[in-house]
C-alpha cells in the first residue's frame, strides 16, 4: 500500500475517532489509543492490512490527535537534535551536526497549525495573526520556536531545539572533547568560590549545555533562582531552587513580566546565586547590578562569537536600557563579570571550549582580558577538527573571592 494510501486511513481513523469521543470528559491516552485500535482493526478487514500496516496506522493517528503528528518519532529519536519545519511538506532535521531533509510531511497546513497550537497552550502563550511569534517549550524542556503567516511566507513555521533526555555533566564534556580535566577543575573551583560566570556562544554552540553542566559545582546548600524566557535549564542537583520564567503580554497588550522584572523580583527571594538563562537586551543592567550588589556566583549566557565582542554586546545592551557614559557602563561590566567563556560549535559539528578569559578591570579605558585557557586547533583528520584547551601559562590574577572561599587555583 503506497505513502498517499496509508495517509488517507490515518485521516480517516482519526476523523471517526474524533467523531466518537465523548466531549463530555476528556479522554486519557489509552481510552484514545483503544478507540483508535478498534477503528484500524474494523478498517483492516475493509482493506485487508497487514498487522505492521495496522500498527503503523495506529501510532500515526494516535501522535496526530495527542502528540506531534509527524513530528513525534523524531522528538523519540534521541540521535535527532534540532526539528526544522520551514513549511507543512518541508522538514529538515540535524543528527551529528549535520542537516539533512526527510521525506515526509503534514497532510495540510491546518493540520501543522493545531500541533503549534496545542504546544504552545500547554505552556500558557498565544501564538496568532495578530502575535505571529513566539518563543515555547515542550514538557521535556526542548525549546521551540514559532513564526506563522503573514510573517512566515511559506507558511507555519516551527523549529524545535531537543534536549538530552539526561544532563550532561563536566565529566561528560570531558568525554566529548569539549573541554580538559584541568579546565573542569579550575572551573569546579570558580563555580564553588563563587566567582560571576558569563558564558558566550553563537546559535547552537551549546551555551545552555554548558551552564547546566557549571551548575553542577553549586553547594546543594544553597537557594538558586533562574530566570528565562523560556525554561530550558535543567538543574537537577539544587533542592532549594526557584524556577521563573517570563510572560508575554496578553491580547489587550496588558501582563507582560519581562526578564527584567524577575531579576528585580529575585532579589526579594533571598537568593544565594542568580542564573539568568540568556541575556538580550536590556536586562543586562539589571543583571550587572545584582551581581554589583552581593549576588556572587551569579551565571548567565549571552549571543556572541568571541568573549570581546561579548563585552561589546554587554555595553550595547546596557544602553538600551539607560543612557549612561561608556566608561561607567564598562566599570561596571569589570567589577560584576569575573570570567567569560566562550563556547562554539565547530566547522565538524562539535561543540568546544574556544576561551575562558578572567576579567582584570579597565586599562585606558578598555576592559582587560587575561586569557587562562585557549584553544589550539592542530590539523583536520577527515573532516574532525584536531586540537585541545591548553593553558596559557597566564596565572589568575582575582583570588580575593577563592581566598574568602578557602579555595587556592592551581598555576
């Protein structure tokens, strides 16, 4: 039975299920699927299916009216690690770094539409004509983008970032390559001495990865608040945690929180550390402030490709949000920040630690950047970047804070 065939049963098994519901009561999963098994066994006589036909058709219409339609198997499959649906019959995946198209698609335009609709409701946003982007989440903490019509031209759009099903620790990165056991020791002690970490990277470069795997040096002791747009941090090993994330305006343009109003709201929570998920724009200011004002320890990330033109992004977006001189925005960007790191994903497809750079303070006005670890790109072995994360020889020059802690680097 060819691809168009099965597609006509699914959209049948689905209809006359949807059809004998009872709207009084919203069904479970298995009273779903055992309606669903009853049709395609009354339908399989008709059609004469064979019984991997029969399962095929059983699992597509059962994730078309509560999963994510097509979509599903590759939300399963853990090999796939981003979902790309630039319109109803083009999807593109990434596996291994590499994106490829598949051969298959939605049977319609409004058949992709309520799979964005029914993602976004769960996690409270609207997403329409009027509002045609928004930023969600799926249960797991995948992150999900959606852009519609007018706006998106070929039609619905949605791109979806998987996360692994497990949190990926230091010693995991270790294992990938990503970074060295002497750079995860240094940075164990930074975290725990509680130096302010910003962490940088372009898009897909593995920043939330890495702060999850930072988090792991954090004293299980303490109160932890994150704040994001959307919740994607996966911080398993706190108790004492806060979890808030922002919303967005409703249809009359009213309730709004921003990222800025939770940074000033999580300062009256008694926090001991501050993770901000991601730094846009300008909550930037109210970012610096905290960790200018006792909050230590503090994490966050932010768009960048290198660790100066982070710096640089730093300053644009605290002026989005006050008018102040460079040089009192770049004083206070020396005193908060104590390292910056960046991070990117490489021409093969990995994800490294390019650069973890201590900030010193401002020499004739610039901020000054003491490089600790680089690196070193070695060759090409078929197409595998070669190279590792060496030591610069340079000696961390702020050890007030690991001092304080009873915690001595390693030079």
């Amino acid at each position: 039975m060819d691809y168009d065939a099965i597609e006509n049963i699914v959209k049948a098994v689905r209809d006359e299920a949807g059809a004998q519901l009872n709207l009084g009561k919203d069904p479970d999963d298995e009273e779903i699927k055992e309606l669903i098994t009853r049709i395609v066994i009354e339908k399989g006589k008709q059609y004469f299916l064979s019984l991997a036909v029969k399962k095929h058709i059983i699992t597509k219409a059962f994730n078309s009216m509560r999963r994510l339609d097509v979509l599903q198997p590759l939300l399963e499959d853990e090999t796939v690690t981003e979902i790309m649906v630039n319109a109803p019959d083009e999807i593109f995946i990434e596996r291994d770094g590499k994106t490829s198209k598949l051969d298959i698609k939605f049977e319609s335009s409004d058949r992709l539409l309520n799979v964005i609709q029914s993602v976004v409701s769960k996690v409270n946003r609207v997403v329409n004509e009027a509002v045609p982007v928004v930023d969600a989440r799926l249960h797991d903490g995948s992150r999900v983008n959606v852009v519609l019509p007018p706006v998106a031209l070929k039609g619905p759009t949605i791109t979806i970032r998987k996360f692994a099903k497990s949190t990926l620790t230091m010693n995991d990165l270790i294992r990938y390559d990503s970074l060295t056991k002497e750079a995860v020791d240094f940075l164990d002690k930074a975290v725990r001495a509680k130096y302010n970490i910003f962490v940088c990277g372009g898009t897909g470069s593995g920043k939330t990865t890495f702060l999850n795997a930072l988090s792991f040096s954090i004293p299980d002791n303490e109160r932890v608040i994150t704040i994001e747009d959307s919740a994607e941090l996966q911080i398993k090993n706190i108790k004492n945690l806060v979890s808030l994330e922002t919303r967005n305006p409703n249809t009359e343009g009213r309730g709004e929180i921003t990222v800025r109003d939770l940074i000033k709201t999580s300062l009256r929570m008694r926090p001991d550390r501050i993770i901000v998920g991601e730094v846009r724009g300008a909550e930037a200011l109210d970012m610096l402030q905290a960790m200018n004002t006792g909050h230590d320890g503090s994490l966050s990330t932010g768009h960048a490709n290198t660790t100066r033109d982070m710096l640089s992004r730093i300053e644009t977006m605290v002026l989005s949000a006050a008018n102040l001189p460079v040089e009192v925005i770049r004083k206070n960007i020396s005193a908060a920040l104590d390292l910056i790191i960046h991070v990117a994903r490489l021409r093969d497809g990995s994800r490294k630690v390019l650069e973890i750079s201590e900030i010193t303070g401002i020499q004739n006005g610039e901020i000054v950047l003491n490089t600790l670890f680089k690196f070193e790109e070695c060759g090409d072995d078929n197409g595998k970047v070669l190279g590792k994360l060496k030591k610069t020889g340079n000696k961390i020059i702020n050890i007030l804070k690991s001092g304080m802690a009873g915690i001595k680097f390693e030079n």
